[in-house]
C-alpha cells in the first residue's frame, strides 16, 4: 500500500502529461491510501476543468464515482495534533502533512510530485518519476 497525494489519484483520472506515470504506478500498487481530505481536493480540480469547459458536470460526477471507488476502504482519518505537528516543524501547508501523517500512520511512503513535500519529508516522500521508473 503506498498514500498517494490527490494530484496522483487527477493524473490516473485525468488525461495529461503525468498520466501515463500515473499508470505506471498504479500497475505497480494498486493499493492506494490517502486522508478523506483527498475528496475536497479532487472536487476542487473537477470544478475548475467544469469552469474552464473541459468537462461537463456529468462527466465530473462519473470521474468521481470511479475515483471514490478506487479509494474505498483506503480512506483515512489523521489525527490533527500530528498535522499541526507537522505543519509547524516543516514549511508545508497542514493540507500536504494530512497525507505525511497517513504515510507515518501507516508506516507507507507517499507518492507525490511536490518538490517541497520531497525536499522536506524525504525520508517518508517518494516522486511519481522515481516510484514509477523503479
């Protein structure tokens, strides 16, 4: 099991440059964990591709039926004295820690392309090229 960051679990529903690494890892472990805080975020990017008429807004509802389908089970809850923790020992948002904290939690590393969240966990934070090319 690997905690993917919600920009992993766009690229493998969303067609775009990282897709096909997305793909890659998720052929490699299929089993995906992230913070329930996943679902506001994937709600976020499929409202902005409605705004930008990408998507239509039934498009969107199916793309996140399939997304909250492959996450379920996988979905967590982190303590928020962790977080804050976290949040304050690093220059990461306490958004970006709920997913360090999963991957401490479940003793995992988290997949992620945020070049801070690399450079300040890096001993828990693993980049989609680095997890997908192994």
């Amino acid at each position: 099991m690997i905690v993917t960051d919600t920009n992993i679990i766009v690229y493998l529903f969303l067609t775009g440059d990282r897709s096909k690494q997305a793909e890659k890892a998720f052929l490699k472990d299929p089993s995906w964990a992230a913070p329930i805080l996943w679902r506001s975020e994937f709600l976020n990017v499929l409202t902005l591709y409605i705004r930008k008429e990408i998507l239509i807004l039934e498009e969107a509802q199916e793309i996140m039926e399939e997304a909250m389908e492959l996450m379920r089970g996988r979905e967590y809850e982190v303590a928020p004295q962790q977080v804050l923790k976290l949040a304050v020992n690093s220059t990461c948002s306490a958004y970006d820690c709920e997913f360090i904290a999963l991957a401490n939690d479940l003793a995992s590393s988290l997949v992620t392309v945020d070049k801070q969240i690399l450079h300040q966990f890096p001993d828990i934070a693993v980049s989609l090229d680095q997890f997908a090319a192994d």
